[in-house]
C-alpha cells in the first residue's frame, strides 16, 4: 500500500514554479502570522488579501500533481537527509488544511472583536501560522526526523493556542494535553530510535525496502502507534479531548478537530503501513476499539447537556469510522477492490468530516457567543434570533450523520461495500449503529432550539460573516459528496 502514499521514486524533477510554490506553502503561513502579531488585523478583509498567496501556492501544487502524479524534493541538512513528496492524497490534505486554516483565519477577528482575548490573544495569528505550516510540512514529509519535528511543532502551537485565554480551567486542560503529547512524542521516538538502531533508516522509502515482520517491527509499530494514538485522541486515549475543547475558543477548536488529529492518524497509517503490512492482529485491536469509539462517543454526546461537549464527543465517535477501516487497509486476505473501497472511503471520510466538524464547531461557537449560554437547555428558542447559525449546524450535521448528498453519505457507502466483500459484517452494524447514535444526539440540539415555548432572551448580535464562513465549510462538505470522483481520482493517480 505504500504507493498510495507517494513512496516510491519519481519520474519527473519539480519545476521552478513548483518549489517556490513549496516554499510559500510551507513558510507563507508563519509569516503571515508573525505580521499579524505585529499589526492585528481587526477586520476579516485583511486576512483574505494576505491567504492569497497561500492558497496559490496550493493550487499550483494541485496543477503540478494533475500533471506528472509524483513530485519529490531531497535534501542533505547538516548530514540529516530531508525529503518530501507530493502526490495525490498529499495534495488533498494540504488543500485541506489551507482552505480550513483561511476559514478560521478570516471568522478570528470577528470572534476577537466579541470575545474578551486579553493582552496574549493576538499571540493566536503567530501560533495559527505555525500550526499550518507544521501541518502543511506532515503532510508533505517521508522521513522520520522531519515527521517529528512538524508533529512537535503542530503539537506546541496546538497548547499554545489554548492557554492563551489564561482562565483557570484553561490553563487545566492545556497543561494535562501538553503532558499527554509529551508523553505520546516519547513514545513516537523510542518506536523511531528503535528502528534506526535495527535497520539504519529514517527515510520512510529505503525503510519499506527493508524492514522486516518481526518482534523489532511489531515493538517499533506498538510504540509509535500508542504515542500517535494519543495524540489523535483514539479511544480509549481520548480522555483530554472533551476538556481541551471545552475551554478552548471557537478557531481553535476549529482548527485542532478538524486538522490537528488528523495529522496524527494519518502519520499512524502511513508507518504501520510500513512496519505491520498484512497484519492481522494490530488492524483488528483498532477496529475493536473503533466500535467502541462509535458507540462510547454517541452515548456520551446524547446524554451531555454542553454544546462543546456535544460537538467534542461526536469526534470520538466520528473517529471510531476511521479505525474500522483499519483491518481493510492494512489487513491480509482483503481482496483488491474491497481494499481500494475503503481507502477512498477512509480519505473521503476525513476530508468529509474536517470540513465538516469545522463547520460545525463554529456554529456552536456563534450560538454559544449570541445566547451566553453553553448548555443546550440554555439555548431554547434560539431559532427565533439565529436562524442562520442552526442552519449551519443542520447542514454540517448532515455530513456527519452520513445522508446522501454528502461526503459522509459517500464515504460509508464506499466503507460499506468494502465491509459486505469481504463479509465484516460486524463493522457494517458499527456503521449502522453510529448513525443512528449520530441522529439521536444531534436532534437533541434542534429539539431545544426550537422550543417555542422559552422566553426570549437577550441575543449578542454575531460579526458579518461569521456564520456565512462556517456555512461555506458545510455546503463543501456536501459537494464533496456530489463531486466525490475528483478527489478520488486525484487520490488514486498519485503516485502511480
């Protein structure tokens, strides 16, 4: 499966237009936000003239893929080699995160302009840009070192971002998460220390060469997949996720369920698909789990009475899809078409889901700033004042629960087929159950909302454009359900 991810060698050389286009996609967005630490911007107009150039670069790097496929970049550093690669599924996922980093970026100034930030919340551009860069750099990296330096970077901006508010409870969350990423970048790097002693190699293609199934490859695969797990929050490692957002504001729970796990899970796939092919065992533990995931997760987003909590929880249930798909990816004896089913599937789902949970996550943050009230009881008879906001929520909402015409709904169709060919029947009823568990508690929030009933409350007017910005992140979650044959094709030509 490693070809899938751009690891193997590369017919034509990038062109001059191609590696300035790496270099703004990859420096551009830290820059821009040391500028914005020094001259905030207070309306959103600013932002979308400086991401120009940022999502430029991303389309060149997309025409470039639909071009030749594969493009890789390598360089000898103080005699550390470093290497990208640029393929069709890195193209995606770089798209991704520009486009949902610009959104975030264009709703912060509004959000600013309602929030009390402090004097440390305009630290939230510098670390934003940091954060985009550090993903845009996993999702280009094949070696081992410069996957670390990125993940730790990501990691870093990520807490940074949530202690900026300086609250109690903030501070609480924030340091129990730093601790927890700490102790999952151990555990990355002892996998990692263990498969340079045994085999010498960090780059990701001349270690699939020669790598071995064995007690060092199942060792160096338990270790970096438990410190990945944590740190994409996979049950039952999920425990510092509901708190983080919680206490998080609205961009950067954006930013960190929509891109910040995903990160993770896709590092985690991409090395066991290296150390573990055609593994039984491990695949299947996860797959276990993710039907724990599914079903821990919906039950504790019904029963909650907090909005964020809400949102947050359905991230573990949203990720349980993810991990079902495990055994078909990298499991023995899944026939080729079943395993080419579920990688679309698995890819479009994430996609689907960040666009998504994106949405989402800001329409609860517009809510929750309008009505003051974090609770769902507290949000009753909201539909009166904020129609546009349960809009959003019921649009993004659609992905997540998997109906057609949405990325969700194409995705599980694909997961389905794969799991009915190779007769995983009990992954088809985890999918089944999960939507269901999906409907149940995202109808909570509808049902209080539009409570006739409740007194009016007093409604804190939102910034123009908040909620158009979040609901263009839905309505492209639904597109990508239509138009789903792009992306796939993209996807499955890159590295050919």
């Amino acid at each position: 499966m490693i070809w899938r991810f751009g690891l193997v060698d590369s017919t034509f050389d990038p062109l001059m237009t191609t590696h300035l286009a790496l270099a703004a996609t990859l420096a551009l967005p830290l820059l821009l936000g040391l500028l914005a630490l020094l001259f905030p911007p207070k309306r959103a107009w600013p932002v979308a003239l400086a991401s120009v150039p940022v999502l430029a670069s991303g389309l060149v790097l997309l025409a470039a893929v639909e071009q030749v496929q594969l493009l890789r970049w390598q360089w000898e550093i103080v005699g550390v080699t470093v290497s990208l690669r640029l393929n069709g599924l890195s193209v995606l996922l770089l798209l991704m995160s520009q486009w949902i980093g610009f959104a975030a970026a264009l709703y912060t100034p509004g959000h600013m302009r309602l929030t009390s930030v402090g004097p440390l919340g305009f630290w939230l551009w510098p670390l934003m840009g940091a954060l985009i860069s550090a993903l845009s750099l996993i999702w280009l990296a094949t070696d081992l070192l410069t996957l670390y330096i990125a993940l730790e970077l990501m990691g870093l901006a990520a807490v940074g971002m949530l202690l900026l508010s300086g609250k109690a409870t903030a501070l609480l969350a924030g340091m129990r998460y730093l601790l927890l990423a700490l102790v999952g970048s151990l555990a990355y790097l002892l996998g990692v220390a263990l498969i340079l002693g045994h085999w010498g190699q960090l780059d990701l293609q001349g270690l699939a060469g020669v790598v071995e199934p064995g007690p060092v490859a199942w060792i160096a695969a338990a270790l970096v997949g438990g410190g990945l797990a944590l740190k994409a929050a996979l049950f039952p490692l999920h425990g510092w996720l509901s708190p983080v957002h919680g206490n998080a504001w609205t961009p950067v729970s954006v930013l960190h369920a929509a891109l910040v796990i995903k990160a993770s899970l896709f590092i985690l796939l991409q090395l066991w698909s290296i150390l573990l092919p055609d593994t039984f065992y491990a695949p299947h533990v996860i797959a276990w789990l993710g039907m724990l995931a599914i079903v821990w997760g919906g039950l504790l987003a019904w029963r909650t009475d907090s909005l964020k909590t809400l949102v947050a929880s359905s991230t573990v249930a949203q990720l349980g899809y993810l991990m079902v798909a495990f055994p078909l990816l990298l499991g023995p004896d899944i026939a080729q078409l079943p395993r080419a089913l579920a990688w679309d599937g698995f890819w479009l789902q994430l996609i689907g889901h960040a666009f998504a949970k994106a949405a989402m996550f800001m329409a609860a943050g517009n809510l929750i700033l309008a009505t003051g009230e974090s609770t769902l009881k507290g949000l009753a008879g909201s539909s009166r004042r904020l129609p546009l906001s349960l809009l959003v929520f019921g649009v993004a909402s659609i992905t997540l629960m998997g109906l057609p015409p949405s990325a969700g709904f194409t995705a599980k169709w694909l997961l389905l087929q794969a799991m009915v060919m190779s007769q995983q029947w009990w992954a088809v009823a985890a999918l089944l159950i999960g939507t269901l568990l999906s409907a149940a508690y995202i109808f909570r929030v509808f049902r209080y909302s539009f409570d006739e009933t409740a007194p009016r409350h007093h409604y804190q007017p939102l910034a123009p454009g908040m909620d158009l910005i979040a609901l263009a992140l839905a309505f492209i979650a639904i597109v990508l359900g239509l138009l789903a044959h792009f992306p796939l094709a993209l996807m499955n030509g890159g590295g050919v």
